[in-house]
C-alpha cells in the first residue's frame, strides 16, 4: 500500500519530515497543466479544454510569483530541510505516474487500479482531503517520525487536514479560505508575490 513512499531504503530515516503539496506550492503551477500540450497532441483532452487549462495557468502567474522567483524559493524551502536532516515527502492528488519522477524521499499521490498490465479506471486511493492525512500518519508509523517535529506546506483549503496533522504548519500562496484558517491559528503564511 506505501510502496511508492519507500524510494530512498537505503538511506537513514530521519527523526522527521517536511510534507510539501505539489500544485501551486512546490511547482508554480498545477501538474497536470504542465502536461496540457502533450496531452492535446495525444488526443487525451479537446481544443477547448486544452485553452482553458492554458488560460488557468496564466491567471495564476499573473497573480502570482513568476517561474524563477518560485523555483528560488523553493529551493530555500527544500534545501533548509535537507539541511535539517529531514525527509522531503511531496503529497499530491496528481497521480503516482506524474509525482514520481519529481524526487524526493517518498511520495505520496494518486494511486490508479492497474490489471493485466492496464489501467482499469478504478482509482487505488484518492490522495485529497483527510487522505493526505491518513497517508502521512501511516508514513509517520512506518519511518518513526514524530509528526510534532514535522512540517507541510500547501496553498489549498482542502489540504487543511494535512496541514492539522504536523507540528509547523504552513500557508504558501494560500487560497482565500487557508489564508483565514491560517491567520485564525497563527500558522505563518508565505506569499511568493512580487519581488522578492
């Protein structure tokens, strides 16, 4: 069931661990708009929805940090972490396939039903909402960390779970209804606008 979480055996545990969401928050946009113009060549999505997810992906970069303020800053996040001694464990409802070639000390993501060499359409586990929670408390239990010494990041509202499951919580780029919750529990919130 946590297969995909254990890529690094060989390596020490660490006593803790930095939980990063993927979309909007490790990368500047959403995963799966990052493949939009493949998946349109390939016949997966129409020309409409192959607009409208370009057109997402720009509001959100107007809104919000460009491309190399992100990747700086989340370098600083990831190298501040590798520093500490602490696991880098990217939580993401993207699927295993899209997460997995990131690299990090595990993954945790979308899980699809493969049989007979195929996908079934079935999905294994859906990485959302209190799953993402379930997953890192059962990723706590397998590698021994203490989820009070622990941190997560994410900028959705829908990652509160996640975020309520660690000791250092943290709001970046967060949408309206985090940025409440987080300013309601005094847990620091990080907006990578502007220059920086």
């Amino acid at each position: 069931m946590l297969r995909a979480l254990n890529t690094l055996a060989d390596r020490p545990r660490a006593a803790s661990a930095a939980f990063f969401d993927l979309d909007k928050t490790k990368i500047s946009r959403s995963s799966t708009l990052a493949f939009v113009p493949s998946f349109y060549r390939h016949g997966l999505i129409n020309r409409s929805q192959a607009a409208r997810g370009a057109f997402t992906q720009l509001v959100f970069r107007a809104a919000g940090a460009d491309h190399q303020q992100m990747e700086r800053i989340k370098e600083q996040l990831l190298d501040a972490h590798n520093q500490a001694g602490r696991d880098v464990i990217i939580v993401s409802t993207a699927g295993q396939e899209m997460v997995g070639p990131i690299g990090a000390s595990g993954i945790i993501a979308t899980q699809m039903r493969h049989a007979g060499g195929r996908y079934t359409g079935e999905v294994e586990f859906y990485a959302y909402g209190e799953g993402k929670a379930q997953r890192i408390r059962q990723l706590a239990v397998e590698r021994g960390y203490d989820l009070t010494d622990c941190f997560a990041y994410s900028d959705s509202v829908t990652d509160l779970p996640m975020l309520e499951v660690v000791g250092h919580p943290h709001a970046v780029n967060p949408d309206r209804l985090l940025r409440k919750a987080a300013m309601a529990r005094g847990w620091p919130v990080l907006a990578f606008a502007g220059p920086i």
